[in-house]
C-alpha cells in the first residue's frame, strides 16, 4: 500500500467488521472509534462510520454504505486542535495532523 489517502475498497475485513492488518508489518490495532464522521477538505461530510487507528494506518470505513472507506498510512499522528467555532466548521470538530514520508 502507498503512502497518502487512499479509497478502502474491497472492504477487507474480518468476522467482526474490523479491517484486517498488515501481518508482515506487524500491524496492531490501537484504538477504535465507532459513530465518526469524515470531512475531507471542503467535501460534503460522510455518514457515520468506525475510525479504526492502528500502528501504521488510520482507517475509516462507512456504517451505511459498506463500499466506502478511506484509509492512510502515516509516521506520525497527532491531534492538532478542537474547534467549537461554528463560523468556522458546522459541527464541532477535531483536527488531526497525519505526517507520511
């Protein structure tokens, strides 16, 4: 898999839902988030779906539309700020930063 935001299609998952991970990378998973919405860019938002975090790789996948899932590798992964200013974003938000080579 290549660096950068990437579709998650094929929704490669296991008997729960949960992507599966990279064995030869010895990929674990950290966290797990269900109810998130996606905003990329100035995109409409995404319908709810589960943030999967693991130890190389963030991964978003739809609770509707099980065809849809993003997903990108990173080097670092750190929350950059939390915004309640509705003249800024609709909806109060998270900010993340996602550093990649």
């Amino acid at each position: 898999m290549g660096l950068g935001l990437l579709h998650f299609d094929g929704r490669v998952v296991d008997d729960d839902g949960r992507p599966l991970l990279e064995s030869d990378d010895d990929e674990e998973l950290m966290h797990v988030e269900p109810g998130v919405v996606v905003a990329l860019d100035s995109r409409p938002m995404e319908s709810p779906g589960t943030l999967y975090v693991t130890s190389r790789r963030v991964i978003w996948l739809s609770d509707t539309d099980k065809g849809k899932g993003y997903a990108v590798d990173f080097l670092s992964l750190s929350l950059h700020a939390v915004s309640r200013d509705l003249e800024t974003y609709p909806f109060p938000c998270i900010y993340t930063q996602v550093f990649d080579l």
